[in-house]
C-alpha cells in the first residue's frame, strides 16, 4: 500500500543488488515475510523497478527478476502506516461508542448508520456492509459450498439467512451478491491464516446481527409503536449486537497491528543483514560483472 523512493543509479542498481540475494540465502532463523505483507511492501536494499516479494529470489528483494516498477518500503514508511492505521481505529471506535450512545437515546438505527458512514469515517468502517465482493458473481454450486460452510461454522446465520430468503426475497440478490462471497473469502483465508479467518468470521456475524437486529427494530416499531415493550426489547438487542461488531471489528485492527509490527522489525532485521554483508555484496557484484564482460574476440 505504501512504497518508497530509492535512489540508485539504475546501470549501477542492477548488478549491484542481483548479488544480494545470494549473500543472504540460507541464514538460519530467518523469518519469511507472508504474501500479505509483501504486498505492502519489500525488502529494504531493494531497487526502485522492483516490487517488493520474499527474501528468496523473488521479485522485490536482491536476485528477483527485473523489470518490475515498484519500490520497497522502508522501516519508516511502515512506521507512518501504522499510525495512520491506529488513528483509524480510534476514529472507528469514536463513531461505534456515539452510535451506541445514540441508540440508547431512541435515535432510528438507519440514521445512526447513517451517520456511522458519513464522510470523514475510516475507509474500512465506511465500507463496512456494502463492501462488493472481488470474486464474482457465485455460480448455483458455489453458493450451496458456502452455505453448507455456514451451517457448519456459523449454524445460528445460516438459520437467519434461509429465514430471510423466505420473508424477504427483495434482499435475495444482495445476500448472494456479497454476503455469501464475503464468506467464501474468509473460507479462503482459513487455510492461509486460521486466527485472521476467525476474526472475520466474527465481524461477519456480528455485521449480520446488525443487520437483523435494524430490521426486528424496525417492524416492532412499526407494528407496536416507538415506547412499546417489543421496540424497547429490539433497541435492547440491537445494542448488544453493535457492541459485538464494535469489538469484533477492534480486534482486526488489533491483529492487523500486530501483523505490521512483526513486519516492520523484520524490515529492520533485513536492514542491519545487509549492512553487515555490504562489502562482501559489493565484491560478489564486481565479480559478476567480470564474469559477464563481453571478452575481446568472443
């Protein structure tokens, strides 16, 4: 998400930092940054035509292949990341607490929601529920995968959405649109990290509450009157079911932190490495461009 500028002559770059990777490979101990946080960013020491990638040959880091055209990020870009991330989540959980103060206070839940995603709301919060899926529209087969997964994982969902496929069709085409892709993903990211995967699990059954809660409220409401016993005892649980996406949503960020935290002290683990090896990289490099000069005759 973030990418930094390096600066090196590119003729220079391109042999010098070739030579990295094998200075470095087979170091005992040393942690292998995941797929997602390649994505955010690098290795340091890499050159500004390559994306970041792991520290085994791959694109981003020394010995990857060339012609790439992003840069790594450096401790102190991370660094800004984090912080921004952490304003974020204290901006998300500002607008959590005065939705829940406003709940308690008789305000309409969609104007609470409203309000939750007015402008100026962190980019995840704001995206909370409308989020479209990336994988597409979900062929017969794969919506029954999903929902057998549901009633495995999540029996007490899966009970409510059939429910609501039966009283309310007009909400059909957004359930298998996003809500059961959004669960595919998560199924997804199960095999690749089971402790993320739980905590989406959560969010998502707690945005889903959210959801059923708005709507019991508002037929109560609308069949027993806003002061009726039924409207209080909806308000009443729609509360509790903010306050489970609140937390559930606190705890991914929470993770998410932590994920960076690790990333950003590898990154300076990475730096200090190839610090240590800069006159022996430096020598392998010169030795490679002998090696390949083109010799008088050939």
């Amino acid at each position: 998400m973030l990418a930094m500028a390096a600066g090196m002559g590119l003729a220079t770059g391109v042999f010098l930092l070739a030579g990295m990777g094998s200075a470095q490979a087979g170091r005992a101990g040393e942690r292998q940054p995941d797929r997602q946080a390649d994505r955010m960013g690098g290795q340091p020491g890499g050159r500004p035509d390559r994306p970041p990638q792991r520290p085994d040959g791959g694109a981003g880091r020394p010995g990857g292949p060339m012609g790439d055209e992003r840069a790594p990020m450096s401790p102190e870009d991370l660094r800004a990341r984090l912080e921004r991330r952490l304003g974020d989540v204290r901006l998300l959980e500002a607008r959590l607490t005065e939705a829940i103060g406003s709940l308690d206070e008789g305000a309409d839940p969609q104007q609470v929601i409203d309000a939750m995603f007015a402008p100026g709301a962190p980019p995840a919060d704001r995206n909370l529920w409308s989020r479209p899926s990336a994988r597409g529209p979900m062929d017969e087969a794969e919506r029954a995968r999903a929902m057998s997964s549901l009633r495995e994982r999540l029996p007490r969902v899966a009970v409510w959405i059939e429910e609501l496929e039966r009283e309310d069709p007009r909400l059909l085409e957004m359930l298998r649109t996003r809500l059961l892709p959004q669960w595919a993903a998560i199924e997804d990211m199960r095999a690749r990290d089971p402790e993320r995967a739980g905590i989406m699990s959560q969010e998502f059954m707690s945005t889903l509450m959210v959801m059923r809660g708005t709507r019991v409220y508002r037929m109560n409401v609308q069949r027993f009157g806003a002061d009726s016993a039924q409207a209080g005892e909806a308000r009443d649980a729609l509360r509790a079911s903010l306050q489970a996406q609140f937390d559930a949503r606190l705890e991914g960020a929470e993770h998410e932190i932590g994920h960076l935290r690790e990333r950003l002290r590898t990154l300076e683990a990475d730096v200090e490495a190839q610090r240590a090896d800069r006159q022996t990289l430096i020598d392998q490099a010169i030795r490679r461009i002998e090696q390949e000069a083109p010799r008088r005759g050939s």
